[in-house]
C-alpha cells in the first residue's frame, strides 16, 4: 500500500508538471496564473487523500478543505477550482479521476469597479509618455494585462490592432486616432524589435506593466490595477449603447454571459445617480 501511495504521489507530480505546461501553450495562460496553479496544486495534493480504486483513482478532498476552511469563500474557490481543472485535464489524458467531497463554495457576486473617464485623463496628463501609452492601451483596446505585454509590433496595421486572447483566441480591435498619434510618438522616441514594451530584446513583465499603472494614478491620488481599465473600457461602450455583442466580442469574451456582467454595473449606477438626484429620494415618510 505505501509503495501504491508513493507511486501515485511521483506519478502526480509529473503530470501536473504536464499540465502546468498545457495551461502555458495549449491554454496560453499567463505566468502569473500558471504560477498561482502552481502553488495551489502543491498546497492541494500535499493534504489530498489519493489511493486507487476499481479502476480510477480516488481524489478525497475533506482534508484539504479542512485545512483551508479558514479562508474567504472566494480564495478556496480558486483553490478548489485548480484541483477540479487538473482532475478534468487528468481525465482527459487518459487518467480516471473521481473526486470526493467537491461540493461547490458559494461566492459573493462582486461588480467590476471601473474608473471615471476624468479620472483617467487627469492621471494621463501627468504621467511620462511610456506610461501614458501602457495606460492608453488598456483603456482604449480593452486588454488584460497579459495581452499588452504580448503586444507585437506586427499586430498593429493600419488603424487596427490583432490581440492573441486567453487559449491563442485572436481578435481585431480598432486602434482610434489619438492613441495611434501617441503610439507613433513613443515608438519615434524608442526603437523596439519585436514587442511594443521590452527592454534589450525582450518583453518586460506583467509585473513591469503593473506597476507604471500603478504609479500613474499614485500621482492623483488613486489606488488602479490594470483589469479596471478594462471594465472602464467596456464600461464606457455599454453606457454609451453599444451592442452587447459587439462589446463581448471586443472583450475576447468566450461568452456573452460575461460580458453582461458591465450591464449589471451599469443599472447599479443608474440606481445611485437617481437616488441623488431625485428630490423625493431625500424625503423619509412620517
């Protein structure tokens, strides 16, 4: 039996070392998330109970929800959500796995927090031009943050702009003027081979990106990550009705339901804008 056990844990190694390898080409995840796969499944299988049993092998997950019971619903999601995708990725490649003790976690559903058009362009007007165009191009394309750092010089043509998506999903979003007139500036001033953001030949980092974001709304006093550019991007389209398949495709949403997520935003705010407008809304009943 423990020979079995050890077999099974050497055996399980290799494959999430495959796997992680899967989500890197095949699914064309980030380093970031690949990473956060990464240090969940070794946390995970380090608890998981695993033996095999008429056939298949058996996943008993209690003592691993036991030991992360004390989390927010939200990070034992994720965590739970990384096991259920290498057991399905196991099962696809030949492996039977069934798991026991998966029951869902419910979650909190949280809103997109975009930023204020205003806000953004008072941030713009003080930062450098390289931060400027980071900024630009999330707000004005819609990009996660991993799409700008893949950004190829090659990719942008003649007021368009080919994104590679999450699994290498392609799509064409329009690069509007301004950000071509600026774009054409920054690339006069710096000289790049290949990507549009890279240092001695290579692309700089997520993390490099992130924090030129950061920085730029440091400066008038705002705490911004790079994602909520991207709902302020989808944000301003939806309120200014653009057709929700449009915006989805925009997005590189996998699926529409997705992007109706921004249309729930934008009710909510339509619900606080009438609450401070409208006279009655004050007036409490005697």
């Amino acid at each position: 039996m423990q020979n079995l056990r050890s077999y099974l844990k050497k055996l399980l190694k290799t494959k999430q070392k495959e796997f992680l390898l899967f989500l890197e080409e095949i699914r064309g995840y980030s380093d970031l998330t690949i990473k956060s796969y990464d240090e969940s499944l070794n946390e995970a299988l380090s608890c998981i109970e695993t033996e095999e049993e008429k056939g298949h092998i058996l996943f008993e997950l209690m003592p691993y929800r036991i030991k992360i019971a004390s989390l927010n619903p939200k990070t034992i999601s994720k965590k739970l959500s990384a096991v259920r995708s290498f057991a399905e990725y196991l099962n696809d490649n030949g492996m039977r796995v069934i798991l026991r003790s998966d029951k869902s976690v419910k979650i909190a559903k949280t809103l997109p927090k975009p930023i204020a058009h205003e806000h953004i362009m008072e941030a713009l007007a003080g930062g450098e031009l390289e931060e400027r165009v980071v900024v630009t191009l999330l707000y004005t394309l819609g990009l996660r943050i991993s799409e700008l750092v893949s950004l190829e010089l090659q990719a942008i043509s003649n007021g368009w702009v080919r994104v590679i998506g999450k699994g290498e999903k392609q799509r064409d979003v329009p690069l509007l003027e301004g950000s071509c007139k600026l774009l054409d500036e920054y690339l006069s001033k710096y000289k790049r081979n290949r990507f549009v953001f890279e240092k001695n030949g290579e692309k700089l980092s997520e993390n490099s990106l992130r924090y030129m974001v950061i920085k730029v709304f440091r400066r008038v006093g705002l705490k911004v990550s790079p994602h909520q550019l991207r709902h302020s991007f989808a944000t301003q389209l939806l309120n200014a009705h653009a057709p929700i398949a449009d915006v989805s495709e925009l997005l590189g949403h996998s699926s529409m339901a997705t992007t109706q997520i921004y249309t729930k935003l934008g009710s909510a705010l339509k619900q606080q804008n009438y609450s401070m407008a409208h006279p009655l809304c004050g007036i409490k009943e005697s």
